[in-house]
C-alpha cells in the first residue's frame, strides 16, 4: 500500500460511518427479535388466560343449570328458545 492509499484512507469517511450503520442496523434488529420475543410471549400468556377463563366460565354455567334457581330457569328457558 502506498502512502497516498493510507492518506485517502484517513480521509475516507465512508468506511466507518458504514461500520457504524451496520453496528447499528444489527442492534435495531437484534432489540427487534427480542421485542418481538417478549410480545409473543406476553400473547400466548393472554391466550392461555382467556382460554381459563372461558373454561371456568363454561363450568360455572354447567353449574348452574343442575341447581334449581331462577338464573337456572331462566338460563334454561333461553335455550329452549
């Protein structure tokens, strides 16, 4: 290399501001996979809550309609319906 090579070089801006750029398009995208980790995660909690709930719901329900109560009668009336 000659010294006319190593002095554009030290005045080549492009090379670090394109080391730069890649440093930080691999950090965006790194904080972007875990971002995206951690919102799948909190959205299959959520699923599995919603699920649970629905299944006690459901039970609750069954419940009561083999007790004799008047939310059983109605209950049952909106069925026949």
């Amino acid at each position: 290399m000659s010294a006319v090579d190593q002095a554009k070089g030290l005045f080549n801006k492009s090379a670090p501001q394109a080391a730069h750029k890649d440093k930080l398009a691999a950090t965006k995208k790194q904080e972007k996979e875990v971002h995206d980790a951690l919102k799948q995660v909190q959205r299959e909690k959520k699923e599995a809550k919603e699920r649970e709930e629905a299944e006690k719901k459901a039970l609750l329900k069954e419940e009561r309609m083999t007790h004799d109560t008047r939310r059983a009668h109605t209950d049952q009336r909106h069925l026949q319906k």
